[in-house]
C-alpha cells in the first residue's frame, strides 16, 4: 500500500503568531498575507455625555462603597412610600371620570394590599432586588407587615374616595401619610439600625504589643484604654501576681479622669477584663514614707482571679478588734484578703448606731446573728431584740436577748418610751455626777444595743421621733441601734430622713440590694445592686472601697457562740439604766420575763386549738366585742357578779378621763421635754405666739445657753409636731 505524501507546511512565519508568544504589529502582519483584526471601537463620553452617564451611574447603578447602598435598609420604607404616593396619585386623576372608576379602583387599591402580601413570602420575591427588604421583613415580623400593608390600602382607598382636588387637600392627604410612614416606619428602621463602618487605620497604626506584656495589662490596652473604650489613654504597670490574682498601678490622663469616673466605668472595665465588677477593686495608693503624698492620677488596681468571695468563711469566736477606747466587730474578709470589714461598736466616749440593708438571700440574717455575737463578746454590752417576725429573723438572737419583744406593737411602743427614759437619765447621770460628755462601757454600767430586725415594719411616723432622739442623744448615754431591712428609703425609717441620718452616720452595711434601693446608698461608693449573688457579700461604708464575705456558721454552731459569749457578758443592768427603764415602758422591764412565759403559752396553746379544729381564745379576743352596757343610773340585773381583777389592772375602761379634771393641759407636754425645750414651750404656754427673735432672746435669758441651742430647740420641736410656724413668718405658736 503506498504512503500517503505528506504536504510541506507552511514557513512558521506563514502560519501566524505561536499562541503565547507576543502580538505582532498590524504592519508586519499585513506583510506577510495575513488579515488585521480590527478592535471594537467604543466610544468614551466626554463633555456633558460624561456628566449624563455619571448622573446615569449614580441614580441607578451605586458603587458597593456609596451611602445609598450603606443605607439601603433606611432609604427602603421612604422608596415604599414614594411609590405609595405617586399610585395615589394616579388613582385619584384616573376616580375624577366617573363614580364607578372610583370604586373600582378603590376595590382594587384593597384588592392589591392583600395580594402584595402574597407576592412577600414567595421564594421570588425574596430573590428580587426590590422586594428583597419588604419580603424579609414579612417574614421576620408578620404583624407588622399586615399592619403596614392594610395602612397603605386604607390611605390609598381614602385618597380614592375622597378624590382631592385642590392644593390644600393633597397637602392634609399628605401629611396624613408622612406621619403613618413615620409611626409604621419606626419599629422597621429599629430592626435595621445604621450599620457602622470601623475605621483599621487606627488598628494597623496600633503599636505592636511590648515584649513580655501580662496578659491582664494586654486586655487592658486593646479593650479598656483604646480610644473605643471607656477610659482612653489609660495604662497599667507593675503588675504583679498575689495569692487572690493580679496587683498593680492604674495610670490615669491627668485633669482628665478620676477615681471617681474611673468607679463609675466599673461595669464596662468588668467586661473588658472578662471578670465581674466585684473582682475589680480601685483605691487610692496608700501614702509611705518615701511617697507621703502619692500622685493622685496614679491608683491602685487588684484583679481578683481566684474566687476568694465564693469561699465561705466560718463564723469564729473572738470577733473584736480593740485598739485602745475603740472596739469593731469584724465582719468578714475583703475580697483581695487584705483586712476585714468592720462594724464600729464603740469609740472614746461613744456607742455607734448602724444600718444594714439586704434583700431576701442576700445574708442579713446571718451578719446580724455576728454582730450579736460581737457585741456579747465585748463583756460590757447587752442586747435588745425587737423582731416583727415573732423571733423568726432569727431565732439565736431571740431566745438569748436580754429583752426579746415579738409582733406587739403596744409592747414596742412602751419599750420605746422606756429607752428614752433610759437615755434622759444616763444623760442626767453623766452631767450630775460622772461629769463627763460621753460613755464608756464596763461590766457595771454596760451598753444597750437595740436591734430592730425589719424595721420598716416597727418604725412609724407617729414614732420616727423617739426614735430619732435615741440616734442621736443615745451615742453619748450608751444606747445604739442597729436598724435592719430590705429597704433604704425613708420607710425604713417613719419617713424621717433625721432618723437616717443619725444612724447611718456611725455604720452602713449594704448586701445585695435592687438597683433602685441602691441608688439611694450615698454613704457607700460602689454599688451594691452589682455584687454577685452570693449570701453574705457585702459591702460598708467604713473602710476600704471593697467587698467582703460574710461570715457564717450553721445555725447549731452559732447557738453555742452565742452561749459562750453570754457565759462573759453582763446579765442585767446597773440599777439606774433598770429603774429608768422600767419606769418609761410602764412596769413592762420588770416584767419582761413573766410576760414571755405567758406569750409562749398563748402560743402553745393557739396551735393546740388549731390542732383540735377549734378557734383559738386569743384569736376571739381580737374579734369585735359587745359594747359595753350604759352604766347611768344601772339596775342590778346589769351589774356584773364578779369582776376579774387583771380587768382593773390592764384593762382601759375609758375612765381616765375623769383623772384628767382640773390637770394642767400642758403638764403631760412639758413633762416630755427638758432644757432649753422645755422653757421655749413654756414661753409659748405664757404668751400664746412670739416671733422667733423673742423666744430666743427669753430662753437664753432663762437657761444661759447660747442663740444655736435655742435654735435646735426649736427644730427638734417642731419637727415632733409640739410647736408650728405662724403664716409670713408672724412668729410661732403650739400646735392645736
């Protein structure tokens, strides 16, 4: 078979250009035999074709980076609305021609709404770029979207039926349409907020990290300290590790920042260092003898890692810390364990009073179970214990008090008295034969401290007074009251921010609170409304700026403390501090025992009714009584055979007022005051109302004290509601 000859190709040069080497030029080609492509020509706009294209570019075709696309959600609802407008528009030229134009087109405008509904929740209208928006939204809010589509049907039907007409016509519809585009477009322009375009040149201009940075001091600067953070230009240094985590200087900008808006920016320092507020503590640097006056921009930073306020702490003996005249009871650990919390009990010549504030759980019952505990401790300090909660706050404390009073508010109301009896007669002992100001307390003449567990319930305007004195006379007689409550407004205290004042000004302990009983705390810097929700953290306004823990034992442990304690402290008072006492709370002091035998059994005896299915003879006591029969001119089958002897003795059978007869009105209102109180009250009794300049000038006359005592005479009068001010300043007079 003969082979096929094979044809001579052509010379490369022939053939064309090699794919992938270089183009010739044109003219070379056209040498060589070969055709020249011709490349399309376009043509560039230039002049007013080239404003007209750009126009045509920007209206229509937007770049990525341009503000109609960034704010393409917001622009959306006004784009609906335009649209909206102009078919109204339409609508209302085309409703002119006839009556049944008009309802065909208004059949059709509701027709429409209905249906654009339906066309949202197709997978197309999804897709579509113009109803992309409208169709998300359909289905992230499905009300709202009916709502708006039944708005738009509605003013388009509206402006169809109405057909205006004039100029100001259009306007009214108009407007009508702006202000629903507004309410409607609202809750959509919500959802989708401006998005924010985040400048990196300030990230890549960042400085890289200093070699061997702590990590604590890395946060710091990229969270904190950057100029996105809630404290610019702020740095850490000399961070050192410590048993409860990380200890360091806080460097501030100078005239810039605080401490105090440093404390204010806690929360949002917090979630920057991925810790909780209560980790953070912030104090001033504490002066040395190399820095007696340290730089107030530099401050002291502890972040605390390990969890030292989860730990429980066991209630211990020995919860005195003395120096000198001056005795606390501690309270617990800070958080850093560095120190305690304390309570001041007593200092040179005064006994402190005290608040303590804490919701339920939050650990109040336990720290006044301590500071019970500390107080009998001392050896020199008994304790009244008034509970609305018939002992129920704490049980401990109730059946170990020297005087234990449950839910009586007459008993409290005489108990009170009493103890203004109390403090009146130490005062007198002071000046009459001690000759001292203050108090100091022994084993013979010891301290009274009254705890009045939820005291919004005890404390009441009509007694917010009494209490007030014992605030503020008591610190100098050895009486204090430690005030407690899940509240610290002034219904914790009869409404009487005299009565706040005075006892917060010795101690303030603040658990855990709401955030609007926090905000009332101005005594404590931090904000106890964010402390973890652990029992029994804290924190005081004495002290460091910290929180602490709480300590506690179980119930049985605390008992036997208690029992201890008690074997050293004083069982009863000196004579005087009794006899006053029992004098001002009526023979109730003297009774106190008696009377809680007898409660005891009331109540034994209540349940055992309850038991049975029976109601109980307390209870009927407090039922609505007979009235009593009229004892003018009584016949002999309405005398009594017998009358019970406790009814003469405790019984008020509203004869008293005949011992009233021919008594100086004024006597039992003088016999409430002493001093200079008493003498402005009798100037005022002699001549019915004088100015303020003439009561002052008879009563430093009569007393020999100065025109400043007089003066708060005259305020602790009037705020008791004794005397009141005349109308334009005339003068004062006594109250009716």
């Amino acid at each position: 078979m003969a082979r096929k000859s094979k044809k001579n190709p052509p010379p490369a040069a022939a053939r064309g250009p090699v794919p992938g080497s270089a183009p010739l030029p044109p003219e070379v080609l056209a040498a060589l035999g070969h055709p020249v492509r011709e490349e399309p020509r376009t043509l560039e706009p230039e002049g007013v074709g080239a404003i007209l294209a750009a126009g045509w570019k920007m209206a229509f075709r937007p770049g990525e980076g341009s503000l109609r696309v960034h704010m393409r959600a917001q622009f959306y609802p006004w784009k609906v609305g335009a649209t909206i407008l102009a078919a109204g528009a339409v609508a209302a030229r085309a409703a002119e021609v006839s009556a049944t134009h008009g309802l065909m087109l208004a059949l059709a405008s509701g027709a429409g709404a209905w249906a654009a509904l339906k066309v949202l929740s197709t997978v197309k209208a999804r897709r579509w770029r113009a109803t992309k928006l409208a169709s998300e939204w359909a289905e992230v809010d499905p009300a709202h979207a009916r709502l708006c589509s039944a708005a738009a049907g509605v003013w388009l039907i509206a402006v169809i039926l109405i057909s205006p007409s004039t100029l100001a016509a259009w306007w009214w519809a108009g407007l009508v349409g702006l202000l629903a585009l507004l309410a409607l477009g609202s809750r959509f322009w919500a959802h989708h907020r401006i998005p924010r375009v985040l400048a990196a040149a300030e990230q890549e201009l960042a400085p890289p990290p200093p070699p061997g940075e702590h990590p604590i001091a890395r946060q710091w600067r990229t969270t904190v300290a950057s100029s996105q953070g809630p404290l610019p230009g702020t740095k850490l240094s000399d961070l050192t590790e410590q048993p409860y985590g990380v200890r360091g200087r806080l460097h501030l900008v100078r005239a810039r920042q605080t401490i105090t808006s440093v404390r204010a920016a806690i929360g949002y320092i917090a979630t920057g260092l991925g810790v909780s507020e209560a980790d953070i503590l912030i104090e001033h640097t504490e002066p040395t003898e190399e820095h007696p006056k340290p730089d107030s921009s530099i401050l002291d930073i502890k972040v605390v890692t390990v969890g030292l306020l989860s730990e429980k702490v066991p209630l211990e003996a020995g919860r005195l810390d003395i120096e000198g005249g001056q005795v606390h009871i501690r309270l617990g650990p800070y958080a850093d364990g560095d120190g305690q919390a304390r309570y001041r009990l007593y200092t040179d010549d005064s006994m402190w009073s005290g608040f303590v504030a804490g919701s339920t759980g939050s650990g109040k019952s336990g720290l006044i179970d301590a500071l019970a505990l500390g107080a009998w401790e001392t050896g020199s300090t008994v304790v009244l214990y008034l509970d609305p909660k018939n002992g129920g706050s704490s049980p401990r404390i109730f059946d170990r008090a020297h005087w234990a009073v449950p839910n009586d508010p007459a008993t409290w109301d005489r108990l009170l008295s009493g103890l203004v009896e109390l403090v009146e007669a130490r005062g007198l002992e002071n000046s009459a034969r001690l000759k001292t100001s203050g108090f100091t307390p022994t084993a013979e003449r010891p301290g009274v401290l009254v705890i009045v567990d939820e005291c919004h319930a005890v404390i009441t305007a009509d007694t917010a007074y009494r209490w007030g004195r014992i605030a503020r006379e008591g610190r100098a007689a050895g009486v204090a009251l430690v005030l407690a409550s899940q509240i610290y407004g002034l219904d914790s205290f009869g409404g009487s921010d005299a009565v706040r004042a005075n006892v917060t000004s010795g101690n303030t302990v603040a658990l855990r609170v709401s955030r609007n009983q926090a905000s009332m705390i101005a005594d404590i810097t931090l904000d106890p409304s964010a402390l973890p929700k652990i029992t029994g953290v804290g924190l005081t306004a004495e002290g460091r700026d910290v929180a602490f823990r709480a300590a506690w034992a179980p119930h049985e442990v605390t008992a036997a403390l208690m029992d201890a304690a008690l074997e050293g402290a004083p069982q009863e008072l000196d004579a005087l501090a009794a006899g006053a006492l029992d004098a001002g709370s009526g023979g109730l002091y003297r009774r106190r025992h008696e009377i809680a035998a007898q409660q005891v059994a009331d109540a034994q005896e209540r349940l055992a009714a309850y038991e049975a299915g029976r109601t109980p003879s307390a209870r009927q006591a407090t039922a609505p009584q007979v009235a009593l029969a009229n004892f003018v001119n009584p016949s002999l089958e309405n005398l009594p055979a017998s009358i019970d002897p406790a009814l003469l003795s405790d019984a008020d059978l509203g004869l008293g007022i005949l011992a009233e007869v021919g008594r100086d009105p004024h006597e039992r209102l003088l016999a409430a005051w002493s001093g200079a109180a008493r003498a402005v009250l009798q100037v005022l009794i002699e001549h019915g109302s004088l100015r303020r300049g003439e009561i002052e000038q008879q009563v430093m006359e009569a007393e020999q004290c100065s025109r400043a005592t007089v003066a708060r005479a005259m305020e602790d009068l009037a705020e008791s509601g004794a005397i009141e001010a005349l109308p334009k300043r005339k003068g004062w007079q006594l109250t009716a």
